[in-house]
C-alpha cells in the first residue's frame, strides 16, 4: 500500500451533486468523481475511456482543512430562439483541501508522475476553476490514507491559522471510503463514476463515513494576558 496526498486549493472549487439546469449546488469537499476525473485528465484519458472505472478502486479520504464560503453566481442563458433563463452556479470560497489516495505502488508512482506532467489541464471541479499553483503532493510509501492524513500537518492557509491561534489543536473533519474506518455510521453519495462522458455522464452511489482528527495549529500563541478581575 503506498499513499498520496494532494492539497487542494483555489480562489474559487465546485464539486457539483445532483444538479438541474437552473440551479447547479457545490459539496462542501471534493467528490471521488472530481478526483477520479482529475487524475484520468493527468493521464491522459478521453471521458469515455474505459480505464477510467479502474481509478474507483484507488482508496479515497478527504479531509477539510479549510472549510469553504458558499457564492452563488448567476448567468442569463439563452437556450432557444426568444427564450431566456437564469441559472445559478454554486462556488466554495478559499477553501482548503487534502486528499488522500491509496493503491498498489506502480499504481501510485504513474498517478503521482502524472499528477506533476498532465496531459490534460487540471481543475478542481469546473474548468474554470484552475488550482492555485503547482499542486503539493506527499507521499506515504507504508501508510493507509486514513494515517497519513493524521501524519500530515494542517494545511489550512496562513490567515485561517491565525484566527485560530487561541486554539493548540483544532479538529478536522475527515471523509473517507466506508471501508477505512470502524465504524458502523454510513452514508451513501452518488459518485463512483461509471462514466464522464459530457453527453452522458453516469454516477452510482457509495458508502462514506465521517471522522475527526486532531492536529496541531503551528501558529498557536499561549495567552499570557493577566486578568485583574478573574480572582473575583
């Protein structure tokens, strides 16, 4: 088992859930089926490839290290002769993310080179929605996903640590494959990708479940202000 972690971070993600024509909505963290598809573009796969199905069985955790503002754009669509709607479009704002993704090592070696040469650009959720920079992978050559993102220090931006800097440790929520943890507190989501074909994309459901984990904020600053009043 080898692992990689992939921070994840843009001004605005989407990762879109069940969704209409007028109203498109964002999870609060990244899908399986946006990182599946994310790396089938590093790889060089068309949408309609049937390799694609084999990247469902990569483990897959994630964890919110920066959870994100909701921000609704609108759009004025023209879809026949005449006929105008509006359709709204869901973003996460500054938001920080870590995945995790675990699987044989050649497996892990070809995604993690890939990763770092894509064929296709890379987006996190949208086209439109480029990551900010050279994206930062670690490897975890002995550990499960689920350990390597206890390993892993926080990864949230400089700012959001600050605010909390009262705090030495803060909880993270962790999202991971069913499977990876003990626990019997299930959910089903729909994105185990059967196909991302733009003219018929295909998703089926799978089980998650929910975690936390406690890290250490490296910003943290002991209060040594003196309280006159507290003995009263």
């Amino acid at each position: 088992m080898k692992t990689l972690t992939i921070r994840l971070t843009a001004p605005l993600q989407s990762y879109g859930n069940e969704a209409t024509f007028e109203r498109r909505t964002s999870g609060d963290y990244p899908s399986k089926s946006a990182i599946v598809g994310m790396i089938a573009a590093a790889l060089g796969y068309s949408r309609n490839d049937k390799r694609i199905q084999e990247l469902n069985k990569l483990q897959f955790v994630v964890r919110i290290d920066q959870p994100g503002k909701i921000l609704t754009d609108f759009q004025t669509v023209e879809w026949k002769t005449g006929t105008r709607k509006i359709t709204y479009r869901e973003y996460l704002q500054d938001a920080v993310f870590v995945v995790a993704i675990g699987g044989g090592p050649d497996d892990i070696d070809r995604i993690k080179y890939a990763l770092k040469h894509p064929r296709y650009a890379l987006f996190l959720g949208r086209r439109a929605n480029s990551p900010a920079g050279v994206l930062q992978i670690t490897e975890f050559p002995d550990k499960d996903p689920v350990t390597a993102l206890k390993a892993l220090p926080w990864q949230a931006s400089n700012w959001y640590q600050r605010r909390h800097s009262a705090d030495k440790l803060v909880k993270i929520q962790v999202v991971a494959d069913a499977n990876l943890l003990s626990t019997n507190r299930t959910s089903l989501v729909k994105d185990h990708v059967l196909s991302l074909d733009s003219k018929a994309r295909q998703y089926k459901v799978r089980p998650i479940t929910t975690t936390q984990v406690e890290l250490r904020n490296p910003l943290f600053k002991q209060n040594t202000q003196h309280d006159a009043m507290s003995p009263l």
